[in-house]
C-alpha cells in the first residue's frame, strides 16, 4: 500500500502504537465537537483496524498521520467512498488531527497530498468534503485546498440525530487537469 509523504508528514498504515493517541483524540470532546459525541477506546480500536483493513484491501482510505521529524502520531486524513444514504455520491477526503496538532498547517498539508493522489493515482475527477455547517476550522481546510461549495448542496446528514450538528456542507474540489 502506497505511503504518502509531504515536507513535515508520513501518511502511512496503523500501527499497534497509534491506538492509544487514536483513542485519546476520540475521547476528546473538542476534537469530537463537530461530531455526536466522543467514542470509546474500544470504537476507536475497531475504526483504526477498519481503516488498515481498507487500506489493505484498495490500497487507499485513511491514514495514520504522524510528524517525520519525530515520528510522532498526530490523527488521520484520506479518502473514503461517501457513505450510503447521503444524497450525493463519490469519494470523500477527511481528517482529524489531536488538538496539540491544530494551527501548524497539518491538515492542509495532508490533505493536499491525498487529493493529490487521488487525482494523480486514482484517476478522479472530483474529490468531496463534507461537515457539519458550524465547523468553520474544517471549512477553512476545504477554501485552503481550493474546494468550493454551492449553498445549494447543503443537506442534513441522516446519519446525525435531530439538532444542531445535522445540517452539512458539501464542499467540492474538481481535477484541475493533466
């Protein structure tokens, strides 16, 4: 399975060691604001052994993010099919980061290397970003990377409960070409 590199980042498989960091970053509820709660260690150790099992298995989905200079886990970002029952379909690129990673530019920096492979490797022509309205940190990312967003594709996502995490943006990011 391909493992992506940036200047600072190693976009890579999961490891045994990220479990831990993995299930901290989960059970934070500012990092999971944006979210309908924080998970469990065990919900985090069953998504990381999905993602490796994804990645695996396509050879794309969500990699760990660790720092090279140190080595250091610091979340995940990749690309996932947008799940069934959304009204829109295609591929999806995401990330988290634990907090003491926020503000260093990691987000954008991941997030472009896999848009980047999922033009140049896997051939898209688009690539989605969708979360909750509120979460202006995560939209940021999407304007950094070029992506746009029609209002009109706003939706409420019917996998969120009733309230005021469920209504969505769509934000899009075309191939720009080669």
């Amino acid at each position: 399975m391909p493992e992506l590199r940036t200047d600072r980042l190693v976009l890579r498989e999961w490891r045994g060691s990220d479990l831990a960091p993995w299930a901290a970053m989960n059970a934070d509820p500012v990092v999971r604001a944006y979210f309908p709660g924080v998970l469990t260690r065990e919900e985090s150790e069953a998504s990381a052994a999905g993602f490796q099992s994804d990645l695996e298995r396509r050879g794309w989905g969500w990699w760990a993010v660790e720092v090279a200079a140190t080595g250091e886990f610091i979340g995940f970002t990749g690309l996932d099919p947008v799940e069934d029952g959304m009204p829109f379909t295609g591929i999806e690129a995401g990330w988290r980061l634990a907090r003491p990673a926020w503000g260093h530019g990691y987000a954008t920096e991941a997030a472009r290397a896999v848009t980047a492979f999922a033009f140049e490797e896997l051939g898209l022509t688009e690539v989605l970003a969708i979360t909750a309205a509120a979460n202006h940190r995560s939209r940021a990312v999407m304007r950094r990377l070029g992506m746009t967003r029609d209002p009109a594709d706003d939706f409420d996502d019917p996998g969120v409960p009733e309230g005021p995490l469920r209504r969505s943006v769509l934000y899009r990011l075309p191939c720009s070409g080669g």
